[in-house]
C-alpha cells in the first residue's frame, strides 16, 4: 500500500484537485502508483487542507479521489486541515513495556536507517552481552528470551534510538526530547547527550544490577486514580509500596514488595478503582534500589556525557536540564525516584510544543 497526497488552500480547492488528479491518472495507463505517489509528494506543496489516499492499486486509488472530489467519506483516505503555526515536536522515549519479539523485522527489511543505526547500537552493546540484539529484533528462534531484564531494556533501548533515526530520516527533527525512566537513556543518545557507546553502557550495566539483586523481591502496580489519591491509598503500608511515577491526572505507577501489592490490589478493587500488574518482578523507583546505589555508580563512574545539541526535558527534575549532567549518580537517581513524567510534559506544553512522537515499538504513553 502506498499514499498519494492531495492538499488545496481550501475544503473546494482539495476536492477540485482530488477531481483533477483522477482524471489525469486515468488518462495516463503508463503511470506506475509509485511514480504518482513520488510526484505528489516532491513536486506539490503541502497546503493547509490535505487528504491522504491509501493506495492498493490505480482503479481503487481513482475512486478514492472521485470520494474525495464529491466530499463523499471513504476508508480510504485521511483528511484534516492543518491549523495555525505548528507547534515543535517532542520526540518520547518509554520505558519497559512496549518490547515484542520481532518488534523491528519489517524496518530491519525496509529501511536502510534503521538497520544501520540498529547495528551500530548492536556493535556497542557486543563488548558488554554475549547476544545479539538484531537477533532480537528480527525475531530469529536463536534470539536472547525477553524473559530476561537485561536483554529487554537493551532491546529496547537500541530499536527506541534506531525508530528516531528513521523519524529523522524523512525530515521529521525533534525540537526537544523526553524519557519516562529507562526510556531517558535512549532520550540522552537521540539528543546527543551520550553516545552509542556510553548508552549502552548505561542501560546493560544498570539492568544487569537489577537482575542480580532486585529482581525477585518486588513489583509495579498502574493504579487508575490520580497521585494524591494513590497516596491515601498507599499510606498503609509505608516504604513497602511507592509511587514510581505520575504518568497523567488519572494514571499512577506504585512498586513495592509483591504481598503488600497484592493488598493494595484488593484495596483497589474494594474501591472500584482499577488496578493492574505490570509484567516486571522488581521494584523501580522505590527504596528497594538503594540497595544496588554503589554497584551502579561504581559500574557506570567512567560514562563521559556532554552538553546535547537537543533539549533534554527530564523527568527526574520535571525540567529541561543540561545533559552534561548526565553521570552515574543520575542513572542512579533515575531509577530510584518517582519519574515526573505529567509534570514533565506539562513543562513542555508550556514551552510551546505541540506535537508528541512516541519512538517505541508499541505505544505505552501516548
């Protein structure tokens, strides 16, 4: 399938186009799709109202436009109007959740950007893994088990820097960038606040950490209810439940240890308040991690970050930072505190920017 766009100052002059464009497709049998869909995107403007035609072949692409011209709706196309001066766009990072095995196959055969900044995330992660993350990606029978912490925030990490490069790729460019905890190492790489190299250093060295001593002795609960709601409900049970991270007005993370969750749960539901488990059996952002402090600030004392050429929001402090902060006492900090991830992006409303791409292999935030 490919898209033929179609624009016009106004509602009359798009479907005038549409009208034109069919005709002129029809009368010309020598035309490929391919060869019209280039045509339209690099020799057209884009104006402010603009209709988008799913093209399967030529005869369903014409009656589309005749759909289109007549101001008749059809499935086979996306219209809407662009309003106003655009908003700066915000590139987001998640962090666990979104991964699947074979989440990059189709782009791994696709696109030669993605597949070059996949391997080069792969080359830096060999010295420190005895697997392949492409194997991975690619959904190969010989691919490290996403069972495995260490092998799904990496994975992740190295498709989330690979999925911006394709957005770059075809013109779109970040004004800013924005990570929800692990999320915030493949953020720091996009904005170039820490290399390939130091990325995956950060990422392997810190999971591998929570997969020798966390693991096993927590979980996360996504509680549908506002943070200070979550608050109340939490208070109970003292260190043994924390917020992790304050996603939007009605959507709190809490971790904690697993028979304190369990309750929590049952509160939950004693309330009618929706609750579920997250797929992790570790405790993020709560006391649990001070634990593991020394191991990852002694693991990551030689990570080298700098100043980056895109604006990094963090969702540590809820505000734009310089990323040349970005040592292993962050990392640390990182995924011991709350993540900030609505103050954050409200931060970032208030700055001007409209428009948020979620760079993940599954949409988790967005």
């Amino acid at each position: 399938v490919m898209t033929w766009v179609v624009s016009g100052r106004s509602d009359a002059a798009l479907r005038a186009q549409a009208g034109r464009l069919a005709g002129f497709v029809e009368q010309r049998s020598e035309l490929t799709v391919a060869d019209v869909a280039r045509s339209l995107v690099e020799t057209r403007s884009a104006l402010e109202h603009r209709a988008v035609v799913l093209v399967a072949d030529r005869d369903a692409a014409v009656g589309v436009l005749r759909s289109v011209a007549e101001g008749v709706p059809s499935a086979g196309v996306v219209s809407g109007v662009v309003s106003g001066e655009p908003g700066r766009v915000v590139f987001v990072f998640p962090g666990q959740g979104s991964q699947w095995l074979g989440m990059g196959a189709g782009l791994w055969e696709s696109s030669p950007v993605f597949r070059e900044r996949l391997q080069e995330c792969d080359a830096a992660l060999s010295s420190l893994v005895d697997w392949s993350v492409t194997e991975v990606v690619r959904g190969l029978p010989t691919a490290a088990s996403l069972d495995d912490v260490v092998v799904v925030q990496a994975s992740l990490w190295a498709v989330m820097v690979s999925l911006a490069a394709v957005w770059r790729s075809v013109g779109i460019e970040p004004g800013a960038v924005i990570g929800h905890s692990q999320g915030e190492i493949a953020a720091a790489v996009v904005a170039g606040g820490l290399s390939v190299e130091d990325g995956a250093r950060v990422v392997v060295l810190r999971a591998r950490a929570i997969a020798q001593s966390l693991s096993g002795h927590g979980g996360m609960v996504s509680v549908a209810a506002g943070a200070e709601r979550v608050r109340e409900l939490i208070a109970g049970w003292g260190e043994r439940i924390s917020i992790a991270s304050v996603n939007g007005p009605s959507s709190t993370v809490v971790s904690g240890e697993p028979d304190a969750l369990d309750d929590l749960m049952a509160a939950c539901e004693s309330a009618g308040i929706r609750a579920r488990r997250i797929a992790v059996d570790y405790a993020s952002h709560s006391p649990q991690v001070e634990s593991i402090r020394e191991q990852v600030t002694d693991a990551l004392a030689d990570v080298e970050p700098r100043t980056a050429h895109v604006p990094f929001y963090s969702t540590v402090t809820g505000s734009l930072i310089d990323t040349s902060g970005l040592d292993a006492g962050y990392w640390v900090t990182n995924l011991r505190q709350e993540v900030r991830f609505d103050a954050t992006v409200r931060e970032l409303l208030a700055d001007g920017f409209g428009y948020f791409v979620e760079c993940s292999p599954h949409p988790v935030l967005t």
